[in-house]
C-alpha cells in the first residue's frame, strides 16, 4: 500500500464532493435477512435437459422467479422476484431463475443457441442491475465509441478534463451478455469469453457472431461444444466484460454436466446438484447490490468506481434460486453436486444435528471441479471459493428418521481472515430432512475399504497423473517445460473526501481498492505512460506487444507459481484446460514485497504527484518490474524469483511446501491461492487423458478467435482487471484437426 501526500487532499476534496454528490443512488431499502424464515420451502430441482443431435435453444430473458420463501412478507404467500434466466422456447417463466441442466455425453457435440432478450437496462425490473452499473470500469459498453470503447475507464478517482459526461451515472442501453462454458475444453471461438458478448438488438463485440451460421445483425450466438473431454459437472454462466457480477447476480448461471460412460464410475448414489449462491434483498422482495457511493455506508466510499464493490457477500444464502430451502432425503446415500455460484463468498461447509442429538453422516469427496477422483476420500468438512466443484457422497442411512440437519458455513469474509459469518444467517445453508425407513441401498458405497471409483477392476484407468497427490511433487515421468511466477496484486484508491450523509460533514475516507490485477498487468496489457491532453496515453509494453503475457505451447506442462501478495485468498481459474494443484508453500511476504517494488524502473506518471514514479517504486497496473521472457526461466512472468535469497541471506520460500488436500487432488479449473502462500499449479496445455507428448492434443485449433483468460473467480475482482488474456500456440496446423465445425 502506498503513502499519500497530504498536500494533495485539498484539490481531491472539490473533485471528489462533486463526484460523489452526482452519483445516482438506488431507491431500493435492504431487507434485513433475519426477517427471512429459514427451510420454509423445498428445495428447488432444476431442469435437466438431455442433449442429443437437436440444437438446444435457451433464451436470456427476464421474469419473475420464487427466490424468497412462502411467508417473508405475507403468510401463505410467495415473493415474485425478478430476475433473468436462461429459458427454453415456450417458456415464459420458472420457479428457480438457475438452470437448465445440460446433460451431455462424451464424444457427441452439443450445439446450443444462445439468445439475447434481455432488453436495455433502461427498462428492466432487475434493479440490482439498474442501479449497480459502473461505466468507469473496462466494460463492454456497447453504446461506447467502436474506435474508443470504454469511454468512462480511468485510473484515477476523479474524471480528468475532457472525459465526456455521464460515466458517474449507471448504464442505460442494451444489456450485453457472453455465455462462456466454464471448465468445457472448447475451442476460442465458442469460450464465451469477456469480449464475445451480444445485446438483444444486434450490436456484438468479437467472435461470439463466429458461431456456426455465420455473421450478421442478430441477437444470438450458436455455439457447437465438442464434448471430447473427460465426464465432469462444468456449468455455464455469464462473463461480459465488466458486467459479469450483475448479469451473474440477476441469475445467468447453469450446469452442464458431461457423461463419460466407458470411464465414470458406475451405479453412484443419485446425483442432486446443488448450487450455492448469496444474495441481498429489498423490502420489496427485489434483487439488491449495493453500491460504493457516500450515502451507502454499508461500503467506504470509492469514487473512482462509485458502483463497484470491492467484494460482494449477501446476507442471504441461496441453493438452486431458493433461499435457506429443505431437501427431504430418504436413510440413504445420495451424490451431491457442490457448485459456489456466488460472486465472492466462500463456504466452509459440513453437516450438523442442531438438537445435538444425531451423529453427521458420513461424507465422501469424489470428484473435483473437472472429474473424478480414483478413490473417494471422507471428509468432515469442505472448502468452496467462487468457481469451485465438488461432488460428495452423503450416508443419510446412520440418521434417525425425523432428524433435520442443517448444512452450516463457517468461512470468514473476506476468506480467510475476515469476519466469521452470523451464525443463524450465513453461517447455516440448507436444511436435510430424514425421513422414512432404511431402504436397500445397493448404490456404490464408498465407506468398502479400498474402494475405488477408477483404476479398479472394471472401472476406467486411473486419472492421469501429473502431481504426485502424497508429495506435492511432479509425477514421475513428468517435466515441465515452462515455470511461471504470476503474482496477485491489489491496487489501492486515492484518500476520498466526501459529505457524510448522516452527519453532513466532509471526511476523508481512505482509498480503497481502485483495482485488482493478476500480475500487476490490466487486463488489455497497457499501461499509463504519461497525460497528455488530459486523457491518459496508454501504450503496449514492449515484452509483450501483443498485450498477452501468458503463450503456452500446446502439449506442453507449465508450473504456475501464484505468489498471493494480497491479504485476501482468490480462486484463480483458467479456461481450456485443467490442471492439477501441485502443492502451497508460505512466503515472508515482507521482504518479498520488498525485492519486488525495487525491482520497478521508475517511470510512467503518477497522479499523485504528477511525476514519474522513482526508481524502486511499484507502479501499479504496470506489469511485472522486470522484462516478461527474459528473467530467469524460474521466474519466468517478470517477478523476482520467489526462490532466490533475499539479501543474501534468508530465503523468501518459508517451510516445506505442502501437498494438496486429498480431496483437492484431482482435475481442476479453479483453485484456492492462500495468502501469504505460493500456489504452484500443473498445468498442461492437453486434454486430460492425451498421452504426453501427442502433436495436435486438442481436436481443435486452440489459437485465434477471442483465445481465452485466466483470472480471479471472485466475479467483483475479475470484472476490474483481475484477469489476463491466453493464446495457446498450436502444434499442429488448424486445416489437420478433426474437430473444425464450429
Ligand atoms: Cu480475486
């Protein structure tokens, strides 16, 4: 963090008052959340669509859901909520905004048509939309210039002069939105990325018109998933440049769950999926964010980005577009399918009696974000960030019929430090209520000693190995042939001076968190180099002109090592591909943080002082202080070597590095990066089960259309700059592959 001048607060005083005072603030009254009755309604099923050679249609479109329980305003009565969905042709509406279900096999495409009915935010009932739009973030801005898109993003809190007016006010055209298939193997055409997004009249940006049938003026994209990859419970939601927390929010999420018959396990427990989300409400029943402004004191004001919150948690927990709902189980085993949908939440989750009387069932981890695990592993309890995957088994047949368990949470927020969650709110998810008989379970029972789920008799191989789960080392067999160092940084605001609303005095805040970025590198790869005509010049670094700093060889295995240099835990998550978590090592992050800001050259210009920044100084959103591909290769990313000495003297690594967790251990797409930790990640550039070594691993060109990202799945942090462009260099010409029909 950086120390202000206090000489410099008298002009920020006039430009922020003004700033802040313009902001338009949302009429909507939060509705406090113990008001809401808890395990009131059922848990909600979600659809589930079987996909077979047919196109399967989902329109976006607005309406109203059941998100509250039966009785939180009247007695007998269900709240309506708007909110936006995917809906199937026909449908006009449905109980739960999340869904449907894709239910895909393994080795037979998928065509799906993608359609934008969403209207303009002018006129749409999902306040939380209306009223939480920050044009002064990279967004997609479809009303922007063409030749100047995202008129409103600057670096610095106050709009500087000639800014055009307005980018102080909430966003009033045409909703966009990009369907991005999260954990799929794809091809760049068809990710969903943050800039191939549509609005429901026809303006699109990149290759989301790349699809199938064509270019033109429409409001849908089709896009044909390959389906090659391992069985796995990926989802699709929404990821617009710089939206993707509010279209996310207003509900643009569902699952998309890949069967592979020669290689899942057999006969398991039947599958409830069950997506955990959190939420605000109003007094009306209607969706609510909140926003960063003065009047909200719910937040340190931030003027820079006056609707943007740093990290959003709801006061209420959500399962499957339901609040706190019941799920009535029978004395058997069932397979749950964990999803945290949420935009920043983190639940550490387990099973409790409440009345003290019964003993938890027994849980079981089998499979992870992007597949299953060998042998399933009991656990009392399990970790979610955003983004994340699990699929559990759960024993119900040693519980007494009539008991109620309630699911409970305990991760802090902001995770893992923060504060504990209030215990009848937050700190409880669902209720699971056992009833009836003990029945005949014949279903695979993982409490068997040495049961597996692959690599036994009859089941497919055992999952490929590039860690060695027990030692938090490379597989034998296994090499890298790139080690990346990418840090995680936090950008913080300018001191504020705003009008307390309550007192009517003018204060200074403190600044707070202007932007997030994985690797000191904004999002499109430039930096601020100078003013000039009081607009900022922004040019490419010359280590990576092309503004994408991440180019990993098709086939190849990378070690990704995350050097967390924040305070908070991020899930980082990278698309195409997934990876195994090699192991987390403690860093002194002092002495590191040291090395790394006199590593910066100086240069650039700070509006603090108006100057260049010195020698030795972090610039932020610079990128990493040293050149990107000519450090040394274990710090290949432009960061001084975590590894090396610091001083001479003391190494910056601290203890052994440990191994993932067992249940963390398989394929995955998001991950826990700790602070005060390394995250180092296998990552191979393949499909999951390609041997290594194979030329052309994908079915697909992965290069060119709009590539693909890595980033934060904390979606606040992801919608301002925590997150990086990939381009993937192919190893084999894009005329050979097999797969080219997208
Ligand atoms: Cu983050």
């Amino acid at each position: 963090m950086r120390i202000w001048k206090v000489l410099l607060l008298a002009c920020l005083i006039v430009s922020a008052g003004t700033w802040g005072a313009m902001a338009a603030q949302s009429p909507q009254v939060p509705l406090a959340s113990k008001a809401i009755p808890k395990f009131v309604d059922p848990l909600p099923s979600l659809d589930a669509i079987v996909a077979g050679t047919d196109q399967i249609e989902l329109q976006m479109t607005e309406f109203q859901a059941e998100v509250l329980p039966t009785g939180t305003f009247t007695p007998g009565v269900v709240p309506k909520t708007w909110v936006w969905g995917y809906l199937q042709p026909g449908q006009t509406t449905r109980a739960s905004y999340l869904g449907p279900v894709i239910v895909a096999t393994r080795g037979q495409p998928t065509e799906m048509k993608f359609v934008n009915n969403l209207g303009s935010a002018a006129t749409t009932n999902v306040l939380a939309y209306k009223y939480s739009t920050d044009q002064t973030l990279h967004w997609a801005d479809p009303l922007g210039d063409p030749d100047m898109k995202n008129k409103c993003n600057h670096m610095v809190m106050f709009p500087s002069p000639g800014e055009p007016d307005g980018c102080d006010q909430n966003y009033n055209g045409p909703v966009p939105a990009a369907v991005h298939l999260h954990g799929g193997e794809v091809p760049p055409q068809l990710d969903g990325g943050p800039d191939s997004w549509f609005t429901s009249d026809g303006s699109y940006q990149g290759h989301g018109f790349y699809s199938k049938d064509g270019n033109g003026l429409k409001n849908y994209s089709i896009y044909r998933y390959p389906n090659e990859q391992q069985g796995a419970p990926i989802w699709f939601h929404d990821h617009t440049l710089g939206a993707t927390r509010l279209n996310v929010y207003a509900g643009l999420a569902g699952g998309y769950l890949i069967k592979d018959p020669v290689n899942d396990p057999a006969n398991l427990p039947p599958l409830v999926p069950l997506v955990i989300q959190d939420r605000m409400f109003d007094t009306n029943g209607q969706l609510f964010f909140p926003a960063d402004t003065a009047a909200n004191l719910l937040w340190t004001p931030n003027p820079e980005h006056p609707y943007w919150v740093p990290e959003f948690v709801g006061d209420v927990i959500v399962v499957n577009g339901k609040a706190w709902p019941y799920l009535t189980v029978e004395k058997k085993r069932y397979t749950f399918l964990f999803l945290n949908g949420s935009n920043a939440r983190t639940y550490e989750m387990f099973l409790i009696d409440p009345a003290g009387v019964a003993t938890p069932p027994r849980m079981w981890v089998i499979g992870t974000d992007d597949g299953y695990l060998d042998k399933p592993v009991q656990v009392k309890k399990f970790t979610m960030m955003s983004g994340e995957r699990y699929q559990v088994i759960v024993d119900f047949s040693t519980v007494p019929a009539g008991t109620n368990l309630v699911l409970k949470n305990t991760a802090k927020t902001p995770f893992p430090a923060g504060a504990a969650p209030i215990a009848t709110t937050v700190g409880q998810i669902m209720q699971f209520r056992v009833n009836g008989n003990a029945v005949n379970d014949t279903t695979f029972n993982p409490a068997v000693a040495g049961a597996t789920l692959r690599g036994g008799a009859g089941q497919g191989p055992a999952i490929m190995r590039l860690v060695n789960a027990a030692t938090g080392a490379l597989a034998a067999g296994v090499t890298a042939q790139k080690t990346r160092q990418l840090t995680l940084n936090e950008v913080m605001g300018m001191p504020q001076a705003a009008v307390n609303p309550v007192t009517g005095v003018l204060t200074n805040y403190p600044g707070g968190p202007l932007e997030i970025l994985v690797n000191n590198t904004k999002w499109d790869g430039k930096r601020i180099v100078g003013v000039a005509n009081g607009m900022y010049e922004l040019l490419p670094r010359g280590d990576f002109p092309s503004g994408v700093s991440e180019t990993p060889n098709e086939g190849d295995t990378e070690i990704w090592e995350i050097v967390n240099l924040t305070a908070d835990a991020h899930p980082i998550h990278l698309h195409l591909t997934s990876f195994q978590l090699l192991n987390r090592q403690n860093f002194n992050v002092t002495a590191y943080t040291a090395a790394y800001n006199a590593a910066f050259p100086g240069g650039g210009y700070d509006p603090m002082t108006g100057q260049p920044y010195p020698v030795g100084v972090f610039i932020p959103g610079f990128g990493p202080p040293l050149d990107y591909n000519t450090g040394i290769t274990r710090a290949l990313g432009g960061n001084p070597d975590i590894a090396a000495f610091a001083n001479g003297k003391k190494k910056y690594l601290l203890g052994a590095p440990t191994p993932p967790l067992p249940e963390e251990a398989g394929w995955k797409d998001t991950v826990i990066a700790y602070p005060g930790q390394v995250t180092r990640l296998a990552v191979r550039w393949a499909p999951q089960d390609v041997p290594i070594g194979t030329i052309g691993s994908y079915p697909f060109d992965p290069n060119g259309g709009d590539g693909y990202v890595w980033h934060c799945h904390i979606v606040d942090h992801e919608d301002n700059e925590m997150m990086r462009p990939t381009s993937v260099m192919p190893n084999l010409p894009p005329e050979s592959r097999s797969y080219t029909d997208y």
